[in-house]
C-alpha cells in the first residue's frame, strides 16, 4: 500500500482525538462549575476613623434619628465662654458630662448650678479610680457634695446589671459600673436611687426646676456598649424630650497654663511680675562701659573659609554641600513658587536670571557630584553662600 493512501485515515483520526479531547474538557468544565458553591462571609473590620475618634458616635446618630441634635465636644471651658465657640444651654437641653476627674473651675460649675435650677438637665458621670481626693479638681462634683465608694475586691455578686424603673413602671436593665457606688448627700432632692445593697450606681435629685441624674459612668452608651442590655432605651428615657443635648468626652487634661489660668489666675499675675522683676535685676550693667570698635571685624570669606575647613576635616563635605543645595531650592521656590513644578533645566534658568551667572556654572554648583579637593570645596561652599544670598 502506498503513503498516499494513508493519509486521509491519518487525518480522520487526527481530527476524531481532537473532538474527544474537547468533549472530555466540556465535560470536565460543566463537572467543575456544577461543584462549585458560592457563599458570602461577613467580616468585622472594626470602627471607621471617625467612630474611634468619638466615642458617643453611635449614640449621636440615633438620638439624631429620634429627632434630638446633639453636639459632641471636648473642652468644658467651651460653656459659658467669651468667644465665638461659646456654649449657652437652654433649660430645654441636656448636658451629659462623661468624665468625673476633670478639671471643672467654681465659674463653670456656679452657672451650670444655675442653669439647672431654672430648668436644664444635667447627667453626670462620677467614674472614677481608687484616688482617695479624684475629685478634687472637680468644682461641680464637690459643690454638690458628691463622690464615689470603692466595694472591696472579695466583694461577691457585684457584676450584676442595675435595674430601672422607668415612668411607664418598666424596668430596664442597665450595665452600669459597679466596682464602687455613689455616695449621695442627705438631702430630700434626692427622690431616686437604683442598685443594691451595697449602695447605688444611679440617682437623681430635683434642683430648682431642673434635675441631675448621677451614674458611676456614662460608658454605657458608647460605640461599645450602647447595644447591650437596656442601655439604648435608658438613654432615650433621659433624653429623648430635649431640644438638644451636649455630649462632653474630654480626652485629656487641659494643658498645666489653662488650668492655672482657670483656678489660679492671681499665681499667674504674680509669677509674670516676679519673672519681669528678675530679668530687670539680671540685667542690670555692673562695671565700666565697654567700648567696641565698630570697624573691627572679621570678614565672612574668613567664616566661610572657616566652616569649610571643619566640614573638610570632618570628612562631612557632601552633607554641607547638599544642604546648602537644599536651602537654595526652597529659597527659590519661596521667591518664585511658578518653579516648585519646573524640572531641573527650568531651574538653572530661573538661577541664572536672578544670579546673572552663567549656567553652566550654576549647574556645576548645584548638581555635580565630581571629588574635589579641599580649596576647590570651599570655592564652592562660598559661591553657593553667594547664590543663596541672592536669593
């Protein structure tokens, strides 16, 4: 049998593997697409910038929703302040302080007494550490008698949620802190209390024809908190009915000068003048008076002669150079800000013009990386000293 006649059977068969392998790939394709099972996964990435940066974020945006503005501050010395971010309370709104161991002046707290007698609303937290005096810069906490008594450690069944009977005769279970409780004044404007028998974790007194409510903390309502038990619900009860509420979360002390400013102003009137009587005295002349040549002087090619001597001997002529190099350019771009986006050609240019130099010459001190030797190094230093001049 001749080759010729074998070819169209090679070719048959050829195209017969051909079909089989794409069959066996189609199936194998519609198998492995039949076996895949698509499913979605919920991942907890945490808090954005801006609700880790406020922590009664969450409690805003839902009192917002309710209808309540609400304003989240940090600097207490906003109320009542003489400027334009000055805070001024209605007897509609409600202030809800966050921290106990703040510094809080006698003004502050004399005008928010005030503004509660003629009718405001005042929620205090009195969270507070093992210091036996952590109120004690606390002007507000003190004028009402307040403070705060720690259980002992071996104290059981203390980490309970508190239970609050709400006007409708509901009660709420609440999470408040419970490792201490509140110590209240004797005082019949006290017409409420919850805890246990250790003593209470929340109160309210009547003042005027306002009221404060007292907890061991107000953390219950933060971005991590504010969901668990009744914690949401308690802080609609308190707040719900106001006009607008002011959140305060002070989240450091103010700086050491404002808090005198605030509790000593007179320390500071004295220091100034004690300070202004000193530098007086140390700058009084004590013997004769001291003639000067005003024509003696040294030359500044000796001070920079000088300066690139050490740098040489230093063996630190590149970081000289470089930042001569660096204070020229930020010179220049302070004198004209059009070359902050020129490249380098558009540099030299611009150099030239204000130096009247030639550019290669300008390009050579800017931007050649060549060793030279020690003269040859202060030559520079001295011409860029000059250009930076110009500039």
């Amino acid at each position: 049998m001749s080759t010729s006649n074998l070819q169209p059977v090679e070719a048959k068969q050829t195209w017969t593997v051909r079909v089989l392998m794409a069959l066996i790939i189609l199936v194998a394709g519609v198998f492995l697409y039949n076996g895949f099972e698509s499913y979605e996964k919920v991942t907890d990435i945490g808090f954005n910038d801006e609700a880790r940066a406020q922590p009664f974020l969450a409690a805003k945006l839902f009192l917002e929703a309710e209808g309540t503005e609400v304003q989240l501050l940090e600097d207490y010395r906003l109320l009542y302040a003489n400027n334009e971010s000055a805070i001024f309370p209605t007897t509609d709104d409600t202030i809800v302080s966050s921290e106990g161991e703040i510094a809080l002046s006698k003004a502050i707290a004399k005008q928010l007494i005030d503004w509660v007698k003629s009718g405001g609303h005042l929620i205090m937290a009195l969270n507070a550490s093992q210091d036996a005096d952590v109120f004690r810069a606390n002007a507000l906490i003190q004028e009402l008698n307040l403070a705060v008594n720690w259980l002992p450690e071996d104290t059981e069944n203390v980490f309970t949620p508190t239970e609050i009977i709400n006007p409708d005769d509901q009660p709420l279970m609440v999470n408040l802190e419970n490792r201490y409780r509140l110590v209240l004044p004797a005082d019949p404007s006290v017409f409420y209390t919850a805890g246990d028998l250790y003593g209470p974790t929340f109160a309210q007194m009547e003042m005027g024809d306002g009221l404060v409510t007292m907890l061991t903390d107000v953390y219950i309502w933060n971005n991590y908190q504010i969901a668990y038990e009744d914690n949401v619900e308690l802080l609609d009860q308190l707040v719900g009915n106001s006009s607008k509420v002011y959140v305060f979360s002070t989240q450091e002390l103010p700086h050491w000068f404002s808090l005198l400013y605030d509790f000593a102003p007179y320390f500071i009137w004295f220091g100034s003048v004690l300070l202004a009587l000193s530098m007086w005295h140390w700058a009084m002349r004590f013997g004769p008076i001291l003639r000067i040549d005003e024509h003696n002087y040294t030359p500044f090619s000796l001070h920079i002669k000088a300066a690139g001597e050490f740098y040489w001997r230093q063996k630190q002529q590149r970081e000289l150079i470089d930042e001569i190099r660096h204070s020229i350019i930020v010179a220049l771009h302070k004198k004209r800000p059009a070359t902050k986006s020129a490249d380098k050609q558009q540099m030299l240019e611009q150099l030239s013009q204000i130096s009247h130099w030639p550019i290669e010459t300008i390009n050579t001190l800017m931007f050649s990386q060549a060793q030279v030797n020690e003269t040859q190094f202060t030559q520079s230093i001295a011409s860029l000293q000059t250009l930076r001049k110009m500039l």
